[in-house]
C-alpha cells in the first residue's frame, strides 16, 4: 500500500512539474504579444483597453505564485504536502480497515465457544479482520496456560497493535516540520536578495524593496499553508487511533470476561 502511495506522490510531481513548465513557457511567451501590440496602429489598440479585464483562473493565479517563489523551495515544499498526503491518505485507509464491530465480534466468539469451544473461536477471530480479532486470537492461543497468562497476553499484543497503528505518523510529523521550516529558509534567502538588489540599485525605493519583499514572502505562506493542511489529516489520525484503542482496551476486558465464564462453566 505504501508503495502504491509512493508511486503516486511521484507521478503527481511530474505532472505539476509539468504544468509549471507549460505556465514558464506562457509566461516567456507573454512579453513578445505585448510587444506586438504595443506596435500596432493606435486605432487598433484603442478597442482592446476598452475590454474588461479577464478573471485570473485559480490554477493559473497558483502557477504564477509557484513561479514568483521560486521554483526551488516551492517544489520542496509541495514535495513534502504531496509526501505527507500520501503517508496520511494510507494511515486513513490502514485504519479504515482496521474497526471493527466489537459487540458482534464478541457475541460471536462467546457463542462459538459455547458451540464447539476454543478451537471454534480461534476460527472466528483468524476470520474477522483488524486488531481487536488478532488481539483476542493471541489470546485464545494462550488459553491452556491459564487466564493470567491470557490476560497479559491480550495486553501485550494490544501494545503491538497500538504501534502498528501508530506507524507512519513519524513522517507526517516530519514534513509538517519541513514545510514552514522551508518557507522561512526560503524567505530568508529572498531577503538577503532583496538587500542585494537594494545594494545594487544604490536606492531604497519602494519599488525595489517590495518587489524583493513579495517574492521572500510567499515561501512562507505556501509552507504554512502545506503545515496546516498536514496537521488537519495528523489529529485526525490521532483522534482515529484513540477511538480504535478505547474500543481495544474494552473488548478486551470483556474478552477475559467471557473466557472466565467459559472456564467456570467446563470446571
């Protein structure tokens, strides 16, 4: 699955690598057609200033942005949004498939030992997919050593389980890290550029400094903007595995609770 993902944050990159190309070439090509209207005859030029100026397309307004930045730390940092989704995206669907309807998962195990005992049971849970089924099948493999062994079983594995949850989320945290930390380097460096524009020009006029000034700026935005959308899909993620591990820890006394019964009933 997460190769698949990998695969897809790649293939995404090249293809937004492709559209900034295309926006680059159109914006190359954009000076020689004012060029070429600024040489007409006036009367020809005179309808064109009457038109209403056109509405920027959002596409467009984020590849010219992308260019202004600079396209090296925006495609970092669009690297580490594409990256994060990815590894965000599989934890959601990783989770997605891990719940489980526990109160039927239970009354199955409970009814399939009073049918056919332990050995039924280890089938319904080997058969039901997700922690909570692994966790208990761990458990009914243990049942001939004792409740106490069973029980610390059940509460090791759901450690297992809780980490194997838990895999992944490193990297979401990484890039969500990454991104603004970009942004600021980026800024920085637009900063020093700007000063030597500045320096170069022998003028502090506005026109030099806020020229500088937007294009230091934007690195910043887009990797806030990347931060934020990652820390969105990082706590939800976290609120999931809390939901999922409440639910663990409770079937799982409910669990010892049927195999107390089960072993008082054959006594």
């Amino acid at each position: 699955m997460k190769k698949f993902f990998m695969i897809l944050a790649a293939i995404s990159v090249m293809v937004f690598t492709a559209s900034i190309v295309s926006a680059q070439e159109a914006a190359t090509a954009e000076p020689a057609a004012t060029e070429e209207v600024a040489a007409a005859p006036a009367e020809e030029v005179a309808p064109l200033s009457e038109e209403a100026p056109k509405e920027v397309p959002l596409t467009q307004a984020i590849k010219t942005k992308f260019i202004e930045g600079g396209a090296g730390f925006m495609s970092l940092i669009i690297l580490c949004l594409i990256l994060g989704l990815a590894f965000a995206i599989e934890r959601i669907l990783y989770l997605s498939f891990s719940k489980t309807n526990t109160k039927k998962l239970l009354e199955k195990v409970e009814k399939a030992l009073d049918e056919g005992g332990i050995e039924k049971a280890k089938d319904v849970c080997r058969n039901t997919r997700g922690p909570v089924a692994s966790i208990f099948y761990q458990g009914l493999l243990r049942y001939d050593q004792g409740i106490d062994v069973v029980e610390k079983s059940i509460v090791s594995y759901g450690s297992v389980q809780s980490s194997l949850m838990e895999n992944g989320l490193s990297w979401v945290a990484l890039f969500i890290a990454m991104a603004p930390s970009l942004g600021f380097l980026g800024t920085v460096i637009g900063m020093v550029q700007a000063f030597d524009d500045i320096q170069t020009a022998g003028d502090i006029s506005p026109t030099v400094v806020a020229g500088g000034m937007k294009v230091a700026l934007i690195t910043t935005v887009a990797g806030l903007i990347v931060a934020l959308i990652l820390q969105v899909f990082y706590n939800y993620i976290l609120s999931r595995i809390d939901n999922i591990t409440i639910d663990m820890e409770d079937s799982s006394i409910k669990m010892i609770d049927i195999l107390t019964k089960y072993q008082e009933k054959k006594k």
